[in-house]
C-alpha cells in the first residue's frame, strides 16, 4: 500500500513539474497566450517601453501582475511586479506571485510615481532573467 502511494505521489509530482516546465517553456516567445493580454491594447501606453520593454499581464492578478516583459524580438526577457506602496505600508502581502522563468540573472527595484494602469505610487521589481536582457530592453 506504501509503495502505491509513494509511486501515485511521485507521478503527482513529476506531472506538476512537467507542467511548470510546460508553461515556462510556453512564455518564452511573445504573445505569451491566454489569460495575458499586451498592456498597449488595453491601456494609453506605448507597444515598447525603454526599460521595461513590450508588457503582457493576465489583469485578474493587478496590480502586482507579474508583467511579463519582452526585447524587440519577442523574447521573455524580465518578470516585473507593480506593488502600490499605499498596499505594502497598510501590510499588504502579495505572496505566491508568478514569475516568467525560474532563471533569474539581477533584479532591480526602484520607485515609480505611477502610470496609466497602476496609477498610485508603487514600487516596481524586475527580475531579469538573462545577463544581456537589461540592455535589450533599455533601448
């Protein structure tokens, strides 16, 4: 009986895993699919923006996101998180967030006064995940 629950528990697991692997793989390239959708089509901003690059975000999770964000080539290149800071000082937690790849080469956070679709001051978090992909995305 252990030995049906610990192969029924391992099987769970290496699906779980395959799915990660799946949905990671499936993020690379730009469009990313469903439930994301181009921030530039739903909001006042431009396609690419120097920096953060061309955003994706599935709008159920704002405004945290994860926005996934992509180089000229369509390449996932961060993951960026929005934390209003009003929600962070009144002990807002945004736990269990997204993240675009597991590869993870620096992060960056830093103060923005706000724009068009999280329009509070906030803090934004960019997690980028290749050595190269903070150039690709600041021109």
């Amino acid at each position: 009986m252990i030995k049906h629950i610990l192969l029924a528990s391992s099987l769970v697991f290496a699906s779980a895993t395959l799915a990660i692997a799946h949905d990671e793989e499936a993020l690379r390239q730009a469009p990313p699919g469903e439930p994301y959708v181009q921030v530039s089509d739903v909001l006042p901003l431009p396609e690419f923006i120097p920096g953060l690059g061309t955003l994706f975000v599935n709008p159920e999770n704002l405004p945290a996101g994860p926005f996934l964000s992509y180089d000229h080539d369509g390449t996932l290149s961060a993951t960026i998180y929005m934390t209003p800071l009003e929600d962070l000082q009144a002990g807002t937690a945004y736990d269990g967030l997204g993240i675009g790849s597991h590869e993870v080469s620096s992060v960056d956070i830093y103060y923005n006064a706000g724009h068009p679709g999280v329009e509070k001051p906030h803090a934004h978090v960019v997690l980028f995940h290749d050595a190269d992909a903070k150039g690709r995305l600041a021109q």
